[in-house]
C-alpha cells in the first residue's frame, strides 16, 4: 500500500518557481529519502506534503487523503519535525512530553504516549533535567520522540541530523532505524548523501525543483558505476 503519493507537483512563488512537476511515491512501511542541495525545493515538498503549503497544482495523497481538500485528516496520520524546530527550554524533558501529549490524548492513552515518548528519547535521568541544559544532539532527541509518540503513519523530518557531531547523528539515525521498525513510515530530506545511503530504502534526487532520480541507493550506484550516491547526484546533474 502506498502510504504518500505525489501527482506533477508544483509550486510557484510570484515568478519563481521552487517546485517543478515532481512525481514520486512511498509504501507503507519505507525509509524514503528526498535529497538535494540546499534551495532544490526539499523543505517546500516536505511543507506540501504536510498542508503547510498550498500546492500551485498537482495533487498529494497521504494514507489517501488529499492534502488540499482533506488537511484535517492528514495532519491526523502525519507528524512533522522541521529542521529548525524548537522545545520550551525551561521544561524538563519529561515535562515537555507530557505538555505535548496533552494536545493527542488523556487518560491511559496519555500516559501511553508520554512513557512512548520517554523510550524514543532515551536520555535516562537527564529526561528531567531542564530542556536549556540539553546538548543539541539531546535536544534533537527529545523532538523525535515528540513527533513519533502520537503514533503517526508517516514521519516527515527535514534535516534531522544538521548541525549534529558524528557521535550524536549516529545516534539519530538508529533512532529513525527504529522507528521504522514499529511501522511508521519515514520520509526525511538531507543534503548529506552518506546518510540517506544508510538509512533509506528508496530515494528521490531533486535538483532546482525538478526531480531527476528515483530509486533504490543500490539500484542507483549501480546504474551510473558510481562508488556512492554523491557520485550518482552529480552524473545524473549533468545528464
């Protein structure tokens, strides 16, 4: 079952157009990948997607529901983490969580969500440290396990691991590696190639708003002979 459609995408700002026609699909259950440099129309797909933005035209389905003439019911089954999301810092971890739980439920649903939240973090005692004390690997955390505990069908985050040491994005991609093992689907954007490698099962290549490549990451390298999808992105560049 196919868990997000999209349908020739597009999206214009006055003269500028940031999305040009895209097409691409994600089964229920997938790691999936949008990739590109920065500016390429990734953040403007993942908005889209989300009901943030209005589609110029085209159509998006998510879990079958359209995004322009069904948004409630989107946002029912999706979860959002922008790159630049932010937590109220003088809440502890578990404080924040439980505020944020407060939106989806009550009762034993609430606590539910609340100790989800708490094992998706897994930041020990520190979960009642205040969240200003947080590093930004711990902080970042925190937001996943915020967006995955009302048990969403689709995850969408973008750049999740941006500004992150090596230590502390490892940690996070682990994070999302389990995440899809409890049967949320995953659609993430990054400009780092290394990592969509690792962790995605099918990918998309976008490039000045226009989708160039579909496909596995293997699939990929081996079509254009290349050692790694950086390699990939550019050949398929200049095709």
């Amino acid at each position: 079952m196919e868990t997000l459609v999209i349908t020739d995408v597009h999206k214009t700002y006055g003269d500028h157009e940031a999305v040009k026609g895209i097409n691409f699909s994600i089964g229920e259950g997938e790691v999936f990948g949008l990739i590109g440099p920065n500016g390429s129309g990734k953040t403007t797909t993942l908005r889209m997607i989300s009901t943030l933005l209005k589609l110029t035209s085209g159509s998006i389905t998510v879990c079958g529901h359209d995004v322009m003439t069904e948004s409630d019911e989107v946002r029912k089954v999706i979860s959002y983490l922008p790159e630049d999301a932010g937590a109220y810092k003088g809440l502890t971890g578990r404080a924040y969580l439980r505020f944020m739980a407060g939106f989806f439920a009550d009762g034993e649903e609430f606590e539910r969500m609340v100790s989800t939240g708490i094992e998706l973090a897994d930041l020990g005692d520190r979960i009642d440290s205040r969240i200003d004390t947080y590093s930004k690997g711990m902080a970042r955390r925190l937001l996943i396990a915020r967006a995955i505990m009302p048990s969403p069908k689709i995850a969408i985050m973008d750049e999740v691991t941006s500004g992150l040491d090596v230590i502390n994005a490892y940690e996070i991609r682990e994070i999302i590696k389990n995440i899809a093992k409890r049967g949320v689907t995953v659609l993430l954007s990054s400009h780092n190639m290394f990592e969509v490698d690792m962790l995605c099962d099918n990918i998309a290549m976008i490039n000045e708003g226009r989708l160039i490549l579909t496909g596995a990451p293997a699939e990929l390298k081996e079509r254009y002979k290349a050692a790694n999808l950086e390699e990939v992105f550019v050949r398929a560049v200049k095709e």
